[in-house]
C-alpha cells in the first residue's frame, strides 16, 4: 500500500481538529455525511482520500472554507492554479473580456488609491 500524500495527512489533521472544536464524534459526523465513523478516521489519518464533493459538505459543516482543509501557504498558490486552468478553458474573446474587466478593476483601484495623494 502506498504511503498517504502529505496533503491528505494535513487535511484529514485539519478535519480532526474542526470535529474537535465542535465536540462532534467521529459517528456524529459520519452520520452527517452519510459514511462509517471508520471512514471518518481514515480521512483524518489521510489513509483515504476525501473527494471535492466530500471535502465541500465538511466546509459547510463546519461553515469554513475548503481552504481551510489545506496549508495556508499553499492556498494563494492553489487559487492562482485553478484561476489559470479555468482561464485556459475559456474561448480567446472570452479570455479578452476577462483581461478587460481585470484591466478595469486595476485602474478603478489605482484612481481610488491615488486620487487624493499629492504627486
């Protein structure tokens, strides 16, 4: 068998101190997500892996964000990968509608920022 990835071992630590904090069983929350408090243990030792759809009902569970379950390092750098993989999934004109609003958004930001600042 081979050895749990080490973001399943840090997710199933932070689904065990979420289940902590609420001073829910590992049935209690088995029950709320329709699995075995064995399930549950293996996701908090990462021996199992939780799947997207998973990992979303323990954040509204837990009424957290599904960054929550992974390092705070990594979820800047998570976000920007799944902004650039849904952006290369986009036609170019969509792509160019997206770059515009961004464009837009940095400018109204930088009048606002620097509108009243004396040069």
């Amino acid at each position: 068998m081979a050895e749990p990835h080490p973001i399943d071992i840090y997710a199933g630590k932070n689904l065990r101190q979420l289940r902590h904090d609420k001073k829910m069983s590992q049935e209690e929350l088995g029950q709320k997500v329709g699995v075995t408090f064995q399930q549950i243990q293996k996701y908090e030792r990462g021996l199992n892996r939780m799947g997207c759809g998973r990992l979303f009902e323990f954040a509204v569970i837990f009424k957290v964000s599904a960054l929550a379950f992974f390092p705070e390092a990594e979820n800047e750098g998570f976000l920007w990968c799944a902004i650039k993989h849904i952006f290369s999934e986009l036609e170019p004109d969509d792509q160019k509608v997206v770059l515009d609003v961004a464009n837009a958004l940095v400018e109204k930001i930088r009048v606002k920022k620097y509108a009243n600042k004396p040069c």
